[in-house]
C-alpha cells in the first residue's frame, strides 16, 4: 500500500503559491520534500514571454 499526502497545498501555512517543488531520496530512503513558497502570488507570465 502507498500513501499519499499533499506536502504543499496552495493558499495554506500562509502562502499563496509554491514553486519548484522537488523530491530526494537519502541513501537510508528517508524522502525529503522542499520547495519555494510566496506570500504573495505570483503574475501570470505573458504568453510567449522568456
């Protein structure tokens, strides 16, 4: 069985978005999740913007 959790979930722990979430495997298999988090969110990139 797998379970499953939402680590960051946008609009909660005082964030309005996060960004660039990623995910590390130890070599003891321990699982550690980070990402950016902002008060603030972010503005919608144009399209076709760099």
């Amino acid at each position: 069985m797998t379970d499953v959790t939402v680590p960051f979930r946008a609009g909660h722990e005082g964030y309005a978005v996060f960004r660039i979430p990623a995910v590390v495997a130890t070599g003891a298999g321990t699982l550690l999740a980070f990402c950016g988090g902002r008060v603030t969110p972010a503005r919608p990139t144009p399209p076709g913007a760099p």
